[in-house]
C-alpha cells in the first residue's frame, strides 16, 4: 500500500475553503473489484483485495488498524455494512458463502494474534450482486440471481424468498419507515416493493428504461425512491402514502450535466477538450449532507424539505438536488489528472460532519482508491457568479430621480382627488347646449300648479340608530393562511353557447368580479360566484391573448393578438382608451398595471413598453366619437439578444422596481427599473421557451413572510413548472406529473402562497404544495384541457377554464 497524496484544486484555486478532493490511500490488488459492491460506512470503508480477502479500512486521520478478514473460498462479489454505528458489522458475499463480521470482536481477535471469524448468514445462495441491512440490522436483503433473500441475522435463518424478477436483481433498499418493506430492482429494468413479513407483492412497476438498473435510493425526509439505470437515467418515484408509487420526475445524468455546465460561464460541457463520448452509468446512490449556508436550502425554501444525492458514475461524481432535479455540482476524475483512477467500475460514498468519502475501483485495472471530498467547497466552486447586490422583489429604497418610475410618483403626489372638477371646468364651455337662452320654459307651462298632498314629518329623532345601507353584500375579510385548500366542484358554467376557448383567467383584487378572455374576441366579467349575467366586453378583431384589472378594480385592460391594448371602465362596459397598431407593431401577448395602477407594462416582441395612462370617460355631445383619455410611453426596453418575450410578470399589490420578462431564447431576465437595466439573466430556464412567469404576489386579505414573495414559477410546454428565488437565481423546486405536450396551460400562486395550482392536457387541473415534488391534489370535473386557472384573492376558492368554454369554480370542503 503506499502513501496517502493529496492533489490541489483544479487550476490551482485552492483557495476557497481548501481542497476539494484528496487521495487517501490507493491500494493494488491481483484481482479487480470491477461491478463489485463496495461499502463506506461513517469512518470506515471496506472493499475485496486479492478477490477473497475482505479489506476494511479507517477513513479517519490518523487511521486505526487495517484489518484483512479470510473466510472466502470464491471471490467476493457484495461487500455492505450495517445501518447502526455500535456495533458496527459487515458482511460480505460470495458465491459459496455470506458471511457477517463484528469489527469489534474481529480487532480484538487480531490484537491477540488470532484470526477473525465471520457468522455465516447464507451457503450456496448463487452469485450474490447487492447485500442490505434493515434499518435495526436485524435483517440482511441477499439479492442471488432472480430472487431476494431476507434473512434474520441473529437467528440466521431465511425469513422470505422473495421471488418475481425476470432478470438477475442488482440493488435492494429497506424502507426507513417501514423496515418491513423491501424495494428491490433488476435487469428487467423495473423495480418491486416487497412486504417481507408476508413474502407478499406490493407494488410492480413498468419498464423504466431501456438499460438494467443499478442502484436504488431510498430518502425518508421526502419519502422519494431513485432508481439508476446503466444508461444514466435517474427514475424518481414518490412512496408517500396515498400517493401509490407516483412517478415524480425522470432526470438524463447527461443532459443535466450539460445543462449544469451551460448555466456556468466558460464552460463549454461535459466533454471538454477530448470530444469522447463519456457513458454515464450510475453505479452508487447515498446521501449528501450539505451545510446549510452554500446548499440549496439557502433559499427561502426549509433546508431539510430540500435534501440531495450523491450519484456516483464511471465518470465522475454529481451532487443531485431531490427538490429541483439539477445538478448542485459535478466532480470529474480527469479533471483532477494526479487521481489513480480516472474511469470507476466500482463506487460508494458516503457523508458525515461536512465530509464526504469516495471508495472507487478501476474499471479496466487493479486499483482502489479512497478520495475525501470538502462538498461544500465543491458546490462553492461551481456556483452561479455572484451578483453585485441581492435582488429583491420588496424595494429596500426609494425611487431614484432618474428613474422611470419616478414620474409616476410625482404624479400622485401632484396630483389631487379633487381634481375632477378642475377639468369639469375647463370643458363647460364647450359643453353648452345648443340654445341661446339662458331660461327654457318647459312644455308643461299651462297645467295647473301642483297640490301638495301630503308632506311626511322628517325631523322625527328616533332612540335607535338606522343600520348603514352598504353598497354590497361582499364581505372583505381576512382568509387564514392556513385554510384547506378548494377541491370541491361547486359550479360548472358554460360561458357562451357554441364552444369557445377560454384564453385567460382573472380575479379582480377585491375578489368580486372574474374576468375572462375569449378566442372569439370577446371579454367576460362575471361575479366571483359564477352567477348571473356576465358583462360583455366587445371591441377586439381577434382573440384575447392578456387581461388586467387594476388594483382598485375600477378599470379592466385586455389585450389582443390584433396588435391593439383597451382599458374599459368595470362600471359603464365602455372603452376608456384604444391603443392600436401605431403603439404596438407586433401582437401583444402580456398586458397589466403595475406599480400601484401609476403605470401600465405591456410587451410586444423582443420589448416590453411602460405606458402612462390619461383616463378620462366624459364624452363630449358633439364629438362623442373622441375618446379624451390619452396615453404616455415613459419608458422600452429590449430583451438581451432581441428575443421575443413569451412571458411578462411584476407586482401590482404593492411598489416594486423588478419585471421579469422569459423569451424564447429560454432565458428569464430581470429588469431593475429603478435603474433602468436588465439586473439578472437566467440561462436555460427549461428545455423549451417558457410561456408563462408568475410571481407570488399574495392579495390584500392574506399575510405572507417577506422572503416568500420572492418566489416566482415558470412553465413551459413538455417541462412542467419550476419554482425559482429572486434572490439566489435558482430553481428551487421542480414540479411534474400534469401532462402538458401540446397545449399552453395556465399556472397560479394561491394567495396564501402554500399551492401552486396549474392546468393540463388529461381535463384535469392540479395543486402542488410549495414544499413538495409532486402534486397533492388532482381535480376533476372537465371536459376539456384546462387552460386557465385563478385563485381568489379573498376565499378559498379557484376557478379553471377550458378549451371549450367552460368555467369550474372550486372550493374548500
């Protein structure tokens, strides 16, 4: 055995809290432990030398006594320690026997001079490829050909066969809530779920992928089951109850690797330099520990709802995020030339107290090495580079001079609440009548005067007090943060009698009135309980791609794909200003107030427009046909690289100086109109361009902590919808399982901000907790692909709408 060497950082660039990786021993043996099973456990590590000597080895420095144990007469082909820390045990498995040793006992025996023996556990089970103990280490799960063996340590006798696997088993995982459920996985390329008490079949699942699985993951802080394939596909299932072995998501090692590599400047891929195909098998899965600082719990997301995965390849090692399904980090071997193995057959690893262990064997060689890894300097290495100031959606100054927003508050602040009858004024002039006479007398001047009946008593003083009359019966109340979520169908209600589609969805700020956008150009108002006659708004010649209320729900602004912006008055239904194809030269798909009704954002093409708005709804008697209000472009901005912009979101419910704009170049960019420039530009938000941004606003009735409104989600056509913090530029939950192939469907923050609610393609729309993977609720009730969703602002209630013109309205049981 030689020396342990340690290797400096890439580049040289050992100074960003120390080294990343450091070869501990390397260790040459007469036979390979190529496809063997190899096991790290805490500070220890063991591996086959010479193909039936058992190695065990401390990873701690200095390190305790090495120990070799004999006992095979065949070569070792499993080697798996046991889940508890004392006693600590091992066992490994040959063809001829499996055998269970006590390291404390066994070092005791070796200090005395005699040699270790091991418990036989199992004889001639066939050749054993995958060993695991139970969480308590009272059982073994022996996978020997097609079959999983279960059996009982202390008593060492077979309590299950476990039987059903077309093809050889390669991985077996217990359950860590559940020690009596065993997960097994094979070359047939599908995974089984086992109750070993009964020898009964759970659950089977299809074939998911179209090379053998690997390796198997079990994570029991978010009850999710990985499955690793040869072919480098990562297969993620959820186990919680209920949810009856739900896949989650699937992730390419490859293509994330890519992607991971392209978010980063001056990185050109995976395969940089050499151009050889590198295959990506995924031969371990274990848990990493991240601090809690670089992690990705460093977001506004719980630390501990957001664990990862260590994904140990031929290639190199990934730290996978179980939350949004990226890579954290990338660790390959040949970009550390001095490591003795550059392609692993072999691999374990394994993390405790911010260190991680690396146990590899060579592929094509001899060798095993032990690497100590630093993750936290390996995810600081490959960060995101570090914006000047943190972004935020809650402005932590005042409006700069010379800013664009700053119009709009001198505006308000000049302008009075009585001004209405200043411009009453100047036009009474030139609203005379058409008479020259300052007196009419009134047809009626030969009928008699008129006789007073009856004159009631008015000045009356009455004991008790006369109720207030209100305007309306909406009740505005505080709706509790905690409240269930709406999953009962109430209403169904078809908005015209032929089928229409139904474009966009909104609820006014106040949640009274529902507005919805028409592909037949029309625009609907109905009440927030989906009864009585909607108010028609007509005016468009072609489909109503946006629609906006104002914060005060006075106004209704729609916009349309015939290149033309109209803001209507909620209360007349008539048109208070037109913008037509002189303002807009390509259609627009984004339109809304913004900044507390001061302004108006609408995007068209590679550009979005802050417009000022002038309303005035007087008409004038002569020239009816003159609209008075007026408009005012304060303000354009282009995309970076003039891509044209798929997506438009800012807040309206309070002051804020960020837009976020997604285009079709796949990029999501963040614009600081405080200063008047882009701020941020994420790389390669999905695999297709996004169609939709939504932020976590809230709404007047709910309270939220401060961090959460940093949140805003994207969707994309075939990529599902990803949740990302403003403040870290990352995403930081991934959410699929709605199909969405073809057809752009809606997405929705609750007020509360606790769901994510979005439409699909199989007439059902879905709820997705913030802080969970896959979806919570499936709601049906449709007979068609959802295309919109809202959430009220003041209830607990959610209207979907359809393709063929229908609104649901959803409440909370």
């Amino acid at each position: 055995m030689e020396q342990p060497q340690t290797f400096p950082t890439k580049d040289g660039e050992d100074g960003r809290g120390g080294d990343i990786v450091t070869e501990k021993f390397r260790v040459r043996s007469t036979r390979s432990a190529s496809h063997v099973q190899l096991a790290c456990r805490g500070s220890h590590c063991a591996f086959p030398v010479d193909g039936t000597a058992l190695c065990v080895r401390s990873t701690a420095d200095p390190p305790q006594q090495l120990l070799i144990l004999r006992g095979h007469h065949q070569p070792i082909t499993a080697v798996a320690f046991g889940s508890t820390e004392h006693p600590l045990v091992v066992c490994s498995a040959s063809q001829d026997h499996v055998l269970m040793w006590r390291l404390d006992e066994c070092r005791e025996k070796a200090l005395h001079g005699t040699d270790p023996c091991g418990l036989v556990l199992g004889a001639r089970l066939g050749e054993v490829r995958c060993v695991k103990f139970s969480p308590d280490d009272q059982m073994a799960a022996v996978c020997a050909g097609n079959r999983v063996l279960v059996l009982h340590v202390q008593s060492r006798t077979a309590c299950a066969e476990l039987e059903g696997h077309q093809g050889p088993v390669t991985a077996a995982e217990f359950c860590a809530w559940q020690a009596h459920v065993v997960v097994s996985g094979s070359e047939d390329r599908s995974f089984k779920v086992w109750d070993c008490r009964t020898g009964a079949l759970m659950h089977s699942s299809a074939v998911l992928t179209a090379s053998p699985l690997l390796s198997l993951f079990i994570d029991g802080e978010s009850q999710q089951l990985v499955a690793g394939g040869a072919e480098g596909q990562l297969c993620i299932f959820s186990l919680v109850e209920g949810h009856h072995y739900r896949h989650v998501t699937r992730v390419d090692l490859r293509k994330e690797t890519e992607s991971f590599y392209a978010r980063r400047p001056g990185e050109s891929g995976l395969d940089r330099g050499d151009g050889v195909d590198v295959a990506l098998p995924v031969l371990s899965l274990a848990r990493c520990d991240l601090p809690p600082g670089p992690g990705p719990g460093h977001g506004c997301l719980s630390p501990e709802r957001t664990g990862c995965v260590w994904v140990g390849s031929s290639a190199g090692l990934f730290i996978l995020n179980l939350a949004s399904f990226e890579l954290e980090a990338a660790l390959h071997y040949k970009e550390f030339r001095n490591l003795s193995i550059q392609v692993a057959g072999s691999c374990a690893v394994t993390s405790s107290r911010g260190k991680a262990f690396c146990l590899l064997a060579s592929m094509f060689g001899n060798e095993i090495a032990g690497l100590e890894l630093d993750p936290a300097a390996l995810v600081r290495s490959q960060q995101h580079p570090h914006l000047g100031t943190q972004l935020s959606v809650l402005p932590s100054s005042s409006v700069s001079p010379t800013s664009p927003l700053y119009f709009g508050v001198a505006e308000a602040t000049r302008i009075k609440p009585a001004g209405h009858q200043q411009a009453a004024t100047q036009s009474s002039l030139r609203d005379q009548p058409l008479v020259f006479h300052s007196r009419v007398r009134s047809s009626g001047y030969m009928a008699a005067p008129h006789v007073t009946m009856f004159s009631p008593k008015t000045n009356v003083k009455s004991g008790c007090k006369r109720p207030s009359r209100r305007r309306s019966t909406h009740t505005c109340q505080e709706c509790p943060s905690d409240s269930p979520p709406p999953t009962q169908l109430r209403r169904r209600l078809a908005v015209a009698p032929g089928p229409v589609a139904v474009r966009c969805v909104q609820f006014s700020g106040d949640g009274r009135w529902l507005a919805c956008g028409l592909a037949d150009h029309l625009s609907l108002v109905f009440d927030a309980h989906l009864t009585g006659a909607p108010a028609v708004f007509s005016g468009h010649d072609g489909a109503v791609s946006a629609l906006g209320w104002s914060h005060d729900a006075r106004w209704l602004l729609s916009a349309s794909l015939d290149r033309t912006l109209r803001v209507w008055s909620a209360r007349s239904r008539e048109p208070a200003l037109c913008l037509g194809t002189d303002v807009f030269p390509e259609p627009v798909h984004h339109a809304q107030f913004y900044y507390l009704d001061s302004f108006v954002l609408v995007s068209s093409g590679p550009e979005f427009q802050l417009l000022r708005l002038h309303l005035d709804t007087r008409k004038d008697e002569i020239k009816r046909y003159k609209q008075r209000s007026r408009c005012t472009r304060v303000f354009r901005l282009p995309t970076t690289g003039a891509a044209e912009i798929t997506g438009l979101s800012a807040a309206n419910e309070f002051y804020s100086h960020l837009v976020l704009a997604a285009s079709r170049s796949r990029t999501v960019e963040v614009f600081d109109l405080n200063v008047g420039r882009s701020a941020a530009v994420i790389q390669g938000v999905h695999s297709r361009p996004p169609y939709q941004i939504c932020q976590n606003q809230g709404s007047s009735f709910t309270t939220q902590p401060p961090q959460d409104y940093n949140l805003f989600a994207t969707t994309a056509v075939g990529d599902g919808v990803r949740l990302w913090d403003l403040r870290t530029l990352r995403c930081e939950r991934r959410f699929e399982g709605h199909p969405t192939r073809c057809f752009p469907c809606g997405i929705a923050f609750s007020p509360c901000g606790r769901f994510v609610a979005c439409g699909a393609e199989d007439r059902h729309a879905y709820l997705y907790e913030v802080g969970s993977c896959t979806f919570s609720y499936r709601l049906p009730g449709h007979t068609d692909t959802v295309s919109g969703v809202a959430f009220s602002p003041s209830a607990p209630q959610l209207v979907t709408a359809t393709l063929d013109g229908k609104l649901q309205l959803f409440a909370a049981e």
